[in-house]
C-alpha cells in the first residue's frame, strides 16, 4: 500500500498532531469541545455608542485631524458573537493565526487599513504605565477644564469617577453634555473641549474598550488631550491590530466569555475572506449616484 494520504477536510481531530509548535493544547478552547464540555459563548462586552456624546458636525474638524474619523460609521455594527466564539476556537496564540482545514490566515495590517482607514505608519503608541506624581487630576483640569472627583462615588457605583488611575467615561460624557450644549452657535474652545470628550469616549470604549465597557485607563490622557495633529501622526491600526490579537489569545482559552477590544475589526475580516458567513447586501444595485460619490472616500468596511 502507499502512504497514507492525509486530508484535513477527512480528518477529525481536536488539537495539533504535532506538539511540537502548537504547545499549549490543554488551556485551548477545542481541547474542552473535543472532551464534551461545550464552552460558552463569547460576548463582546462594548456598546459603540453609550460612551459617546452626540454628534455635531463641527466635531469633524478636530476627529479628522487624529486619523480615527472614519470609525465613527462603524459605531452602529453588531457583533455577530457566534462568529466571534466559532473563530477563537480556530485561533493559536502560539502562531497568532487561525488554523483552518486549508491552512492558516491572519488579520493584517493591510487588513486593517483597507477595512477601517486607520492608519498603520507614523509612531508606535507607546508611553508611561505610571501616573504622573499627583494623579490625573491636574491634567484633566488643565486641559479639559474641569475637576473629577476623586472621593465620592458615582450613583450605583462602589467608585468614583476618578480612581486608581483609570477615568470613569460615561461620567465624562455625561458631565460635557450637561455643561455644553453644542450647537452652531457654541464658542469653539467649548466645542474643542467637547471634540476632546467624543475622542476618550471613541477611543476607550470603542477602540480599546476594557471589559467592564466603563472605565478607559489614564494613561492614554497625555496622549488624547494634547496636540490634535500629533494625535493623527500615531499608527492607531498596529496598537488595535495588536489589542485584537492579545484579546484573541485571551478568547482561546478554556473558561472565556467575554471580549473587550475592537472586535468589529475580526468581524469585517470574516466578512471580507470568508464571505460565506457575510451578510447579503439587501440593495447591491439600487444605490443612487449621490450615495456612491459618499461611499467612495470611505474605508471598505463602510462599503
């Protein structure tokens, strides 16, 4: 007889035939399946509006200038979590990709530009993971314009808005709106102060979202509150493409159920190389000449 002829699409199999690369079989997601313990469902816990003031058109001057405009028509797509949950399974931290019966494929950075317009060169975002002597008081004061406090509690909240280094969001959007009413009429230093707001909230509750979908970290203030121009000098596409994999990594393991980061990212991709699992455009050839001019500066996953 000849040799064996070995065919994925034949063959069943939890895990690695071969050990050697693919080390840690027993914490992954599969293993658990294979042994007939379902695992549950993973769920992305970010809701890309709640933490987000409303949106005036005057705020576009100050967003575009930080590269992360074009997010703001994705804030509305929904998580499809049964896909999210079949792909951790197939997802190897070890390879940082996704094995399937025809091989291995990952989200690029190319990916990423293509589908979202963020943009993948400039400086890395790095930076302190320490506050700086005296907490994120003084800072937010200094360029938001207002104090947090420090001591007392939000209502139905064991902590305040300002706590151990990490910045409550919805009490940021919450206390612009009521402080701003932004209108056409609305002084420009009230409105940047607001467009301020409407970037934290865009960037820690959509773009790197923590799992209690509340709280975005002080550390990303110094960054956010400064110059709007260096700001759209940062590569947003690689910090997100690496958030994506760590929460993947995270995912694949037996016992995860929840997902922060930009998940809609996985979800464009999927659509994108494995169009089997993407939804029918229901009006392909009934878009009128005005929609198409709009749609041809934006990213391909608007489209």
């Amino acid at each position: 007889m000849g040799a064996e002829i070995y065919d994925p699409r034949l063959y069943i199999h939890y895990g690695p035939r071969d050990a050697s690369l693919l080390t840690d079989q027993e914490a992954h997601r599969s293993r658990a399946i294979w042994d007939n313990n379902p695992e549950s469902l993973v769920t992305v816990v970010h809701k890309g509006t709640n933490n987000l003031p409303a949106w005036h058109p005057r705020l576009e001057p100050y967003i575009a200038r930080t590269g992360l405009g074009m997010l703001r028509h994705f804030l509305r797509i929904e998580i499809d979590n049964d896909m999210l949950t079949a792909m951790a399974e197939r997802w190897r931290p070890e390879t940082h990709t996704f094995h399937l019966p025809e091989g291995e494929m990952t989200i690029t950075l190319k990916d990423v530009a293509i589908l979202t317009g963020l943009p993948i060169s400039g400086d890395a975002i790095i930076g302190s993971t320490t506050k700086p002597e005296g907490g994120w008081g003084p800072l937010i004061r200094d360029r938001l314009g207002f104090d947090m406090p420090t001591t007392t509690p939000i209502q139905g909240r064991g902590h305040p808005p300002l706590n151990a280094g990490q910045v409550s969001v919805p009490w940021l959007v919450s206390h612009i709106q009521q402080e701003v009413e932004i209108n056409d009429e609305t002084p420009e230093e009230q409105v940047e102060r607001y467009a301020r707001i409407y970037l934290i909230g865009l960037v820690g509750g959509f773009l790197f979202p923590d799992k209690s979908n509340r709280w975005i970290q002080g550390i990303w203030l110094p960054l956010l509150t400064g110059d709007w121009d260096a700001i759209g000098e940062k590569s947003w596409g690689s910090a997100v493409l690496a958030s994506v994999y760590r929460e993947l990594c995270t995912c694949s393991k037996v016992g995860a159920k929840q997902a922060g980061a930009a998940m809609f990212i996985l979800q464009l991709w999927v659509w994108e190389h494995l169009p089997m699992f993407a939804p029918l455009d229901p009006r392909p050839y009934r878009r009128n000449d005005d929609e198409l001019n709009f749609l041809q500066n934006l990213p391909y996953g608007v489209k």
